[in-house]
C-alpha cells in the first residue's frame, strides 16, 4: 500500500464512501485519529477544490474532487508497485526540488512528488519550465544499481516511459531527442534528470517531468486535451509515472534495447536535416537524423559517414 498523507487518507475514505456518505466518526475510527482532526482535513480539503457536503446525521459526503495534480488524486491512481509514496503539494517551487531534497534526505527508491503548479520550474540548464496550473509536474526518487556511465540513456528509457504511459491514456506523443514529449512538432512535455554519483555507482536519480494537459503556456507548445478532451490531469500525472517506473524497470532488467526500439518508433526527428549546439549555442553538429544508437546518442548522417552525437540541444534545420 502507498504511504499518503492522513488528508489524502480522508479524501481516499470520503471517495470510497460514494454518495452514501460517512460520518466524521467512522473516519475517525478507521484513522485513528480524533473526530476533529478529521474536520480539520476536510477543510483543508475543501480549501483544495473538493466539494464536501456535510450534513447532521449522514456525515461528509464527497460531491467533487479538483481536476488536479495533488497528491490526494495522484496517490489513490498509482499502480506500478515501485511507487512506496506520493508527497507534494497544490503548488510548489518545484518537485525536483522537493524531490533532490528527499533524495538527499536518505528517501528510498519509489517515493513519488507531484503538484498541480511550479512557481520555479526547471528544464535542463537551468532553462524556465512554465509550470502553470492545469499542468501534471511529477518527480519521482530512484536508486538504480548502477555505475554512472551506465547511467547515460536514462533519459531516453524516462521518455520512451513516459510515451508509453501517455499512451495508455490516449496520447501518442512523439519523442524528440534527447528529453522531449511531442505533438505535431510542438513541445508536450519535457524531462529534467538530475543525479548524485560517487566514482563508481550512483547514489540516486531524481527524474522529473512536466507535461502540459489542459493548455500549453506559449504557442510553441502543445496540451494533453488537444489530443484527448476529456482527460484527467490526475490520470496524466499517474499514467506517466507508472510509465516511467515500467520502463525503469525494464531498463535494470534488459538494458537499454526496449526503450531503443521505443523512442525509434516514436522519433520525431528521424530523416530530417538538423543543428546540434551546445550549452553556449555554438553548432557543434549538422546532419540527418538517423535514429538513436544502442547507448542512447543521436545518430546524424554527415557528408563524412554516420557519427554520434552524445549532448547538445537539437533544432530542425529547414
Ligand atoms: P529545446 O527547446 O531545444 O527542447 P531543451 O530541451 O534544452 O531545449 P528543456 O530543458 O527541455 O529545453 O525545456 C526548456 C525549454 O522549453 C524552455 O526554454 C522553453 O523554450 C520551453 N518550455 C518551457 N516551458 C514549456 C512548457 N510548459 N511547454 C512547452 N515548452 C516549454
């Protein structure tokens, strides 16, 4: 069972309890904490978005639940056993953040942090991930047994993973090499890891992702909903991380080869002209993307022969 929070346990009972109802006490009793407490929850749930009807005799009863990324909505949705916890909040600076502090903190692989808005959401170089509400911005701790080079294509099993749990909710996103979710050209959603190592093994990866679900912050950027009207943000969020930890899993056990086959099918760039540059914007590489070799780098068609390209950032060279 998933650790959560005692206010997500009372929107998990007030949820199970359907419109019949139940009473702060049997909340109470089945918590074991005091009938205030429970009311104390409630409030802070209402505060939240949930609609909670409270009535003498019949108790609490659950009318709605917020269209969000919380923890209280997310929690209750994961499925993949690697998930031990779900923390977070409605609105944090970021969950990478939160989560690198956990990481730091000794948390053990499969704790969770998701919220419903970024007030400092970040992509790679430190580059502005816009984190507004109506977004799903999940991170999650993972402690793979692993040497640091060998830690190279994981950002490649975390979007084939994240395509896959897309996917099960409606969405077929393109991947665009190295850490980015497509639609139609249009960034969907981004993929920011972070990780502490020691010389010979990696002590934790915190992997984070943003994906916009009910609008896109700029025009440069696509929404879940342009794709699946009516979908759930909590759905979106639980679904990529149960991606992520399918592909994880799949990647400790088979290595990189399943995510390969995957972000091949699904590559956006395959057979088109493009520019590498680096941190800095200098080009440091112009070719046809040719696909994505077994180590994860990006394979480009030069004047010269096929050569791999293992950083930079990639555009489209029309
Ligand atoms: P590139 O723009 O080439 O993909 P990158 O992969 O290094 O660069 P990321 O770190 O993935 O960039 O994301 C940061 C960039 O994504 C920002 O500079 C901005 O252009 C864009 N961006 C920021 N927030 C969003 C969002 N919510 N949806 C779509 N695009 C966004």
């Amino acid at each position: 069972m998933i650790s959560t929070s005692r206010r997500a346990q009372v929107a998990a009972a007030l949820a199970a309890a359907g419109p019949a109802g139940v009473s702060g006490e049997a909340i109470a009793a089945d918590l074991g904490v005091s009938r205030v407490a429970v009311s104390k929850h409630v409030a802070a749930l209402r505060a939240l978005g949930y609609k909670i009807a409270a009535a003498p005799r019949a108790g609490y009863r659950l009318e709605s639940a917020p269209d969000a990324c919380i923890p209280e909505e997310v929690g209750p949705r994961l499925r993949d056993p690697l998930w031990i916890a779900c923390e977070g909040a409605a609105e944090v600076t970021s969950t990478n953040d939160d989560a690198k502090r956990l990481a730091r903190a000794r948390a053990p692989e499969g704790v969770s942090v998701v919220a419903a808005r970024q007030t400092a959401g970040r992509g790679r170089l430190g580059r502005v991930w816009e984190s507004p509400a109506g977004g799903a911005y999940v991170s999650c701790v993972l402690r793979p047994a692993i040497a640091p080079a060998e830690a190279a294509p994981l950002s490649l099993v975390v979007a084939a993973g994240v395509a896959r749990g897309l996917r099960a909710a409606g969405v077929d996103a393109g991947i665009k090499w190295p850490n980015d979710l497509m639609l139609d050209d249009r960034k969907l959603g981004g993929i920011l890891l972070e990780m502490s190592a020691e010389a010979d093994r990696v002590e934790w990866v915190v992997v984070g992702c943003g994906i916009n679900v009910g609008a896109a912050p700029g025009p440069d950027g696509a929404f879940v909903r342009e794709a699946v009207s009516g979908a759930r943000v909590a759905e979106i969020a639980a679904a990529v991380l149960d991606g992520i930890a399918a592909g994880y899993r799949e990647f400790l056990q088979d290595g990189f080869g399943p995510a390969r086959v995957e972000v091949l099918a699904r590559d956006t760039l395959a057979g088109r002209p493009v520019t590498v540059r680096d941190a800095a914007g200098v080009i440091v590489a112009e070719g046809v993307a040719a696909g994505v070799s077994d180590s994860g780098e990006l394979l480009l068609d030069g004047a010269g022969g096929q050569f791999r390209v293992a950083a930079g950032e990639v555009t489209l060279r029309c």
